[in-house]
C-alpha cells in the first residue's frame, strides 16, 4: 500500500447535513487544497489555524468553506493534514473531492487515516483499534473503556512486561553463544519470578474479557416464558415504544425481536428468542438444539409468568429454568390482578412484580437486572480487554510463558527456553503492533469506515 500519497475522504457521514468535513492527510495536503482554494495563501499558514475562503474549480464557485491546517508531524497522522468544512450537501461534497483528486489526491481506504497515524507512531495498534471502538460506544462504559484504552492504557500495561521478557530473551540468547562453558547470565530465580508475575497480569486481563465484551456488545438476555404473559408488553415498556407486536392471540409474537437498551450505563441486547416465546413449556425447549442454543448465550434469562397461574405450577416451570444453568430472574407480571392474599405466596419464590402494562415495577426491575448481571460497580478505569483479538494473543502468551517455567530449572533446554520467551514476544507484539503482517493490518483497518 502506498503511504507516500495524499489521500482524501469524507470523515462526516454521508447523506447531508449542516456541514461536512473532507479531510486530506499526506505530503500535499496543503498545496493540493490551495491550489483550489481562493483566500489566503495556505501554504504560508501557521499550523493549527483555520481559514475562510471560497473553493473554485476554475471560475466555477462550488463553495465557501473553513479549512484547518495541521502542518506534520503536529496532526493525528503525523502527515500534513486539512480538514475542509463544507456546507453539508451530497453535491458540494462531491465536487470537491473529485476536483481534489484531479488535482492528485486518492481517495483514502477505510481506515486509512488512522492506519497512517498507527504507520507513523502515533499510536500503537490496540490504540489504533480503540479509536474504532470509541466511534461505536454507545454507552458510559463502553465508551469510558474505550477511552482508556485509546489513551494508552492497555499499552502501557504490556510494554513494561515486554521490556523485561526481552532483557531475558538477550540474557539466554547470550548463554547459548558460550554454550560450551557452562555460564549463566539469565538468573533462574527472576526469570521464574518474572514470568509467573507476567502471568499473573496477563491471566486478569484475559479473564476481563468477559466483562470487557458485556460492555463493548452488551449483556445478551433472553426473556422467555409462556404465551400470553405479557412479554412483548414489557419490551416495549422497557424500550419505551411500540415495536413488538402485542396481542391477545397466544403465540403471534413471531417477529425478530433483537433490541437494546441502555440501563444506568450498560446496554442489555435482547436475544430474538422467537423460538422460546412460542414454545408454551421452557423444559420443552431443552429439546429444541437451535433454542437452546441461543439461550446458551444469554447471560440472564427473564422468565416471565402472570397471575393466571397457581404458584405450584410456577414453581414447576423454575425447576425447568434451573436445568439450563443460566442465571435467571422470575417476573410476575399483571400485578393488578394479582389478589393481594396471592402475594406471598409468590413472594417466596423470590419473583419480581410488574405491571408490564401499567409499567409498573420497571423501575424497580432495571435495579435488579444490573444486580443480577453484576455490573452495576464496574470499574471501568481497570484494565479490560474488549478484542478478541487481543485476548488470543494474550492466551498465546501465556501459554508460551507457561512453557518457559516448566523448562526454566531444566540446564539441557536453554534453547528451548529462548524460543519459548521469543514467541511470548511475539504474541505480546501483535496486540500493540511491535510485530505486524500486511494481512493484520488489513484485517483490522478494513473494519473501519472510510474517512477515519
Ligand atoms: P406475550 O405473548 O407474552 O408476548 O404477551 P403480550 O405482551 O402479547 O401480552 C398478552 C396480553 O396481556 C395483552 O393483551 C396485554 O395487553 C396483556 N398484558 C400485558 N401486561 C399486562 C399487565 O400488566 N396487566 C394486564 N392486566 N394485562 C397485561
């Protein structure tokens, strides 16, 4: 891939709005828009300011816009950057990058921008990924892990692991260079020392993963239970709209259902669990594979139940729920024809009660859903891991390191040793970007959107 060119995008979404900004990185980034640009001279400006002026195609005006310089390296790509704010019309929009481009600009890939700023150093390769991640938060936490990794969290955790396993690594290449008399520079003691503290650190980060991914997708939740009890009436109370189709034939709730919501911070991703909602017996969905399988990722199954029901038979469908080893939460909904003497009875049983209609209890059942997922104290200025990516890496790594301290007393096996800490560093790198392919790289600068 070229990286020497100046290439040019729209970094606003497409479609119109009150302005647009296209924004060009490289050499000629600068030149290339004064060269179309009526106003000052731009390439006798003073980086970080910004200009009006008109831009022309000849004698044709296309628009009057503010272009900010960004002279290199002081710019997210460490290359001449200009973001030209244009009124926010398809046309306009348009018209200038193609002129730009006659004039010798390219237009930029997804994620080219920020695969420069990563080319250049600005930042590593799991920041890089942040930036994209940060884009798609659509929560408190999400988004506050996003940051810190974007800021370097994450990286910086690694790096000081890294620099200790490398002085390792040289210490142990240096003994097998003076194989025959038998010295010993790398102290056994601290090379045992250090890779079990490593592992340490690099088992918490793995095992964050699972919290890491709650937040960046949300908590996956199934709510099931019988036709008729009022499920659908609660995911539009809960989402607050009439989406899901509510009516009085038992079993017409067919539709994909898959909705978020976002509760004190954490979004809850509601699983289509068409196939659930239909199924009057939750025992006989265990013989459904494709249903079951889908309630195997919930995190949380809302089972819900209503007043129509005796508590015996209630505590029947639990002994269901408890079979599939999911943690659950029984609602008891249309409260309002609930007789009051009914109450503790089900009470017992530890069910929450709502009026899906009357939204009653919502409130109330939104504390308890963060209770249950155990979210509800994140903090989210600890270390997670939100990549999949990262947490192969990392499991690579241990499992490497895991090899080195079975070897680690063994004299005959320096040279395995030595390869078992190289590949340790190996795995580490491809999660900050210190080892890369072309193919990673692609790989992940693709998933971006154009412009970024
Ligand atoms: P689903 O089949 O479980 O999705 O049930 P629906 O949400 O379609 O609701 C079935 C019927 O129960 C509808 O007529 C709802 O209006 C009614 N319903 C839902 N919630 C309540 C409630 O809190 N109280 C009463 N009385 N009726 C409710």
């Amino acid at each position: 891939m070229n990286t020497q060119d100046t290439i040019i995008a729209l970094s606003t979404p497409p479609g119109s709005g009150a302005i647009g900004v296209i924004r060009l990185s490289g050499p000629d980034a600068i030149r290339l828009t004064n060269d179309v640009f009526a106003g000052k001279d731009l390439e006798k400006q003073a980086s970080h300011t910004l200009h009006f002026g008109l831009i022309k195609d000849g004698d044709q005006l296309i628009d009057e816009v503010v272009a900010g310089l960004f002279v290199a390296p002081k710019s997210y790509t460490k290359e001449n950057v200009v973001e030209i704010s244009c009124h926010g019309s398809n046309y306009i929009i348009q018209q200038i990058i193609n002129l730009l481009i006659s004039k010798g600009a390219r237009a930029a890939k997804p994620g080219e921008f920020t695969l420069r700023a990563f080319l250049n150093g600005a930042f590593d390769l799991s920041q890089a990924e942040a930036v994209a991640d940060l884009i798609a938060s659509n929560s408190k936490a999400s988004h506050d892990v996003a940051m810190q990794q974007m800021r370097g969290g994450f990286a910086n955790e690694l790096k000081g692991l890294r620099e200790q396993l490398i002085h390792f690594a040289s210490m142990i290449e240096l003994e097998l260079d003076f194989a025959e008399e038998d010295v010993e520079f790398a102290n056994r003691d601290q090379l045992r020392n250090l890779v079990t503290k490593i592992n340490y650190v690099l088992q918490r980060l793995i095992s964050s993963f699972e919290l890491g991914n709650v937040i960046k997708n949300g908590v996956p939740i199934v709510i099931a239970g019988k036709p008729n009890v009022g499920k659908s009436t609660l995911l539009n109370a809960l989402l607050n709209e009439e989406r899901a189709i509510v009516s009085d034939i038992a079993g017409t709730t067919r539709d994909t259902i898959e909705d978020e919501l976002n509760i004190g911070g954490i979004v809850f991703r509601f699983i289509d669990t068409a196939g659930i909602r239909d199924t009057a017996d939750i025992i006989e969905a265990l013989g459904v594979e494709r249903t079951l399988e889908k309630m195997k990722q919930a995190k949380l199954i809302i089972y819900m139940a209503d007043a129509s029901q005796t508590v015996a038979e209630l505590e029947e469908q639990v002994r269901g729920l408890v079979k599939l080893e999911i943690p659950y939460l029984i609602l008891l909904n249309k409260v309002d024809l609930l007789a009051a003497e009914q109450r503790s009875a089900f009470a017992a049983l530890g069910v929450v009660f709502i009026s899906a209609r009357d939204k009653v209890g919502i409130d109330e059942l939104k504390i308890t859903l963060l209770e249950q997922v155990n979210l509800h104290h994140i903090n989210t200025s600890e270390t997670l891991v939100t990549n999949i990516r990262h947490v192969e890496a990392l499991k690579q790594t241990e499992n490497a390191l895991q090899r080195v301290l079975e070897n680690v007393d063994n004299p005959v096996t320096s040279d395995f040793l030595a390869m078992d800490i190289k590949q340790a560093l190996h795995y580490l790198g491809e999660i900050t970007g210190t080892v890369t392919t072309d193919d990673l790289l692609e790989n992940i600068f693709t998933k971006f959107c154009i412009g970024k």
